[in-house]
C-alpha cells in the first residue's frame, strides 16, 4: 500500500466532525487531508454499527464504504483483536454523560480485508455528543502500521539472529583455544624435555614425532580460520586448471589408510568409486580447493567410524559430477542436518572431546562448493552412517 506524503491527527478529524457550526470551507480542507492519511475514518453509533465510514477503506480493506454501512464495526476486526476493541469501547462509553467528559484511547489493533487477510493499524477512538440531543457516537480514526510491523519483525529478526551469531562465535572462539593450546602445549613440552634432558634416541624420536603432529595440527587449525574468514570476506580465490581425478582419489585414499593406521582404526576400510574406466578421466577445477573437500569429508567421516567401511568417489551425470563420501559411522540425527555446514557450529556429537577439531570442516566445504558454482548435501540416520555428497559442473 502506498504511503502519503500527508499527515494529520486523529484529534483534527474528531473535533471538526463535533462541531456543528464548522466553517464548510475549513471542513472541507480537512476532510481532503483526512483522504490523505494511510488508513480510513468512521463514525459508529453507541451500539457499535457503522454510521459512516471513509472511501479509502476500499483501498485498505477492499470494501466499499456502502457495504459496511450499519454494520457491527467487528465484522472487519480480527478474531484477536476483537476483546482489545470492546474495551476501548467500554471505556468510551463508560464517560460521564452528564459532564460530557471526553475519552480518547489508542491502541494498536488487526483488521481482516475482504480477501481475510489480516494488517496491522493503529486505532484511535473517541467519545461525541450532539449539541441537540445530548446522543453519543464514537469516532475513529485507522492509520495503517503493517510497514511498520513488518519491519520491527525484520529488526527483532536481525537481533536475535545477531545475538544467535555472537554467541556461537563466542562459544567457537572458546573451543579454539582449547584446540590451539593442546598442539602448543604439546609443541613446547616436547621440545622443552629434549632441550633439557639427555635422553635416548628412542624417545627423543618419539619426542620428534609428537611435535611434528602437534605441528602440522596447529597449521591445521590455522589454515581453517583463515579458510573461512576468506570465505566470509569473499576474498577466497579459485585457480582453474586441469585436474587428473582418478589420481587425485589414489592420493586421498594412501593418505587416509595411513591415517586411520595413525590413528588406531584398523577396522576401517576404504574404497573408491569410479563412474569412468579412464584412468586419465579428467576435468577443469581448483584442484587444491577440490581436495580440499574431499579431505575434510573424509576427515569427518574417519572420525565418527571406528570400524566399517568408508568409499568415496564421483558418478557422471548430464552435465555434472556428483562426488561423494559413504560411511558407515555413527550418522547423524535428523534434527541436526539442517545446521550440519553451519559456521561455529558443531553438533553434539562433534563436541566431545573424544572428536577433536575445529568444526569448521563442513562450513568451509560448503562455502568452496558453492564458489566452484556447485551444492552440497548430506543423507544421514543415526547409527546407519551418512553421505556427504557435493555436485560440480563440469568443464
């Protein structure tokens, strides 16, 4: 509905429809500024039938004024709101006659239109006598407010969803310290047993080794809060050139059998997936971003499957790849699929302290997928495993 450039009060309108020796010139003019407020005008009787209502309620609320002529005023007010305008009703009418007191009350009320939607108005009422007779009638005044509701909805919207945003990046940063004092820790304990003892090669190997993966976890972690705030800042760069797939999944699958025996989890099987018997089967992409992906999917996955099989892999489709990575892990609940690639967020599961990392795997993938022009997904049941799979189009 489009606003005017106009305005009046309500009080105008109520006290030159009282007055019974006006001059018709000054009504005149204020009953064209009364055309021009974002709402309608009316005047009912003391049993709450329309007497008068202005021709802008058909631009409001689709009726024309003659169809709500002697009406019950509810007839167009929301089943919500129709307790709110019997009080301000009674209060009205409770005045006292015999002083002609005069009442004015505001409140902020819901009509229904003729197509039974429903807007926001702001009602004024007020109680009149007539000179004569002494009768009382009551005159209102609706100023259109749905603009404005719509929008305090839109900010208490953007505040909460903020406060949400703040908190979970305020419980991220939290877990990030933990997550880079345990490599640090390791790093500087480590190397201070070396620096200050005499010890045998054997454990000084031993030593050797523990900070090496303390090291390459802090880099880790490094690298992925820097990897998102590019992605947050659009400032993540994509560098296109050919990519040899099938060699590309013989590299991930020797790194991640060598990780898994790292990690104690023999019972885990890898697999990959072919859709094509070219062993030189190739297509253009950001290699380093591409593997990326991959690695933090299959990261994901060897940490919730201490036994099982994980297979990973591509299929062609029309004018896509579609990659995937099949566990056979703990999966996940239903309930947490939808916030599964939210930033700062990990679910409860990857909060434990038996699942390390930074959670921020899953939110970095989507961001690069979605850069390389594709989407990304997950299928998930708890205790039946998950799919994460992601499309490309290919080039």
């Amino acid at each position: 509905m489009e606003s005017n450039n106009c305005s009046i009060s309500g009080q105008d309108f109520l006290i030159s429809e009282s007055n019974k020796n006006f001059d018709s010139d000054l009504f005149s003019v204020q009953n064209t500024l009364l055309e021009c407020i974002d709402g309608f005008y009316f005047k009912l009787d003391i049993h709450k039938k329309i007497l008068f209502i202005s021709d802008s309620v058909k631009e409001n609320l689709g009726y024309n004024p003659k169809e709500l002529l002697n009406k019950p005023f509810n007839i167009i007010i929301a089943d919500v709101s129709k307790e709110l305008f019997e009080n301000q009703v009674r209060l009205i009418m409770e005045s006292d006659s015999r002083k002609k007191e005069k009442v004015r009350s505001e409140t902020e009320i819901e009509f229904v239109d003729k197509s039974k939607s429903t807007h926001h108005y702001e009602l004024i009422l007020t109680n009149k006598y007539l000179d004569n007779s002494g009768e009382l009638y009551i005159l209102g005044i609706c100023k259109d407010i749905s603009k404005q509701k719509f929008k305090e909805r839109a900010l208490h919207l953007a505040k909460n969803k903020a406060e949400t945003s703040d908190k979970m990046k305020s419980e991220f940063l939290a877990n990030m310290s933990h997550e880079i004092r345990t490599p640090l820790n390791g790093i500087i304990g480590f190397s201070t047993m070396i620096e200050r003892n005499a010890v045998d090669k054997e454990k000084r190997d031993k030593y050797l080794r523990i900070i090496r993966t303390s090291t390459s976890q802090l880099l880790t972690i490094v690298n992925d809060i820097i990897d998102i705030s590019k992605i947050e800042a659009g400032q993540l760069k994509l560098v296109y050139h050919k990519v040899e797939l099938h060699a590309m999944l013989e590299d991930l699958l020797e790194t991640f059998e060598s990780e898994a025996a790292r990690l104690g989890k023999d019972d885990v099987n890898f697999k990959i997936k072919k859709n094509s018997p070219d062993n030189k089967f190739h297509f253009t992409s950001d290699e380093v971003r591409l593997r990326q992906v991959f690695s933090n999917l299959l990261i994901n996955a060897l940490k919730f499957t201490d036994s099982g099989t994980i297979e990973f892999g591509y299929k062609i489709l029309k004018d896509s790849l579609r990659f995937f990575v099949l566990d056979s892990g703990i999966g996940i609940p239903e309930t947490h699929l939808k916030r599964i690639f939210s930033r700062y967020k990990q679910t409860s599961e990857g909060v434990k302290s038996k699942y390390e990392g930074t959670g921020l795997g899953l939110a970095i993938s989507d961001g690069i997928v979605k850069l390389l022009g594709g989407e990304i997904g997950v299928k998930s049941e708890k205790g039946k495993g998950s799919e994460f799979y992601f499309t490309l189009p290919v080039k």
